[in-house]
C-alpha cells in the first residue's frame, strides 16, 4: 500500500500522533501542535497528560508562544473574563 503525504495525513490519529511527538520533542509548541493535530488547546493539553508529558516547561519563547495562542483562541482578548 503506497500512501502519498496528504493521504499520510488524513489516515485517523495520524496528525495527532505526529503532533504529540513533535510536541514531546519541543519541536512544536502547544499553540502550534494543537492546531497541527486539529484539536483545541484543552483537548490537546488532555490529550498529552493523559500520556505522561508535561504542558508546562519549555523556554521563555514558548511559553510566551503558548500564552499567545492561548489568548488567539480566547477570542484575542488577554483580560480574564469574569463569571456572571
């Protein structure tokens, strides 16, 4: 079976697998792997607890990346919201 890279990509928990070694690897940051693998920042932060590697950690470049990203999918808002 020969599998080009675009259907590589779309065969089930490919991206995901990839961005989860990337990610462990420091090869991509939180912000990014999410993205990579196709799921939200929470999914994706659930997703590499439950397999044992760390969401906090990196340099101070990533973490700013990271909190970055955070705040673009919150809406681009970095002001906590408040519950009503």
């Amino acid at each position: 079976m020969h599998l080009d890279d675009d259907s590589l990509l779309a065969e089930p928990g490919i991206r995901r697998a990839f961005a989860t070694a990337l990610y462990r690897d420091r090869s991509l940051s939180l912000g990014q792997a999410a993205r990579f693998s196709e799921l939200s920042i929470a999914e994706f932060i659930r997703h590499v607890s439950r397999l044992g590697i760390p969401v906090v950690g990196g340099t101070s470049d990533t973490v700013r990346e990271d909190a970055e990203a955070i705040i673009e999918w919150r809406g681009g808002s970095s002001q906590p919201t408040r519950a009503r």
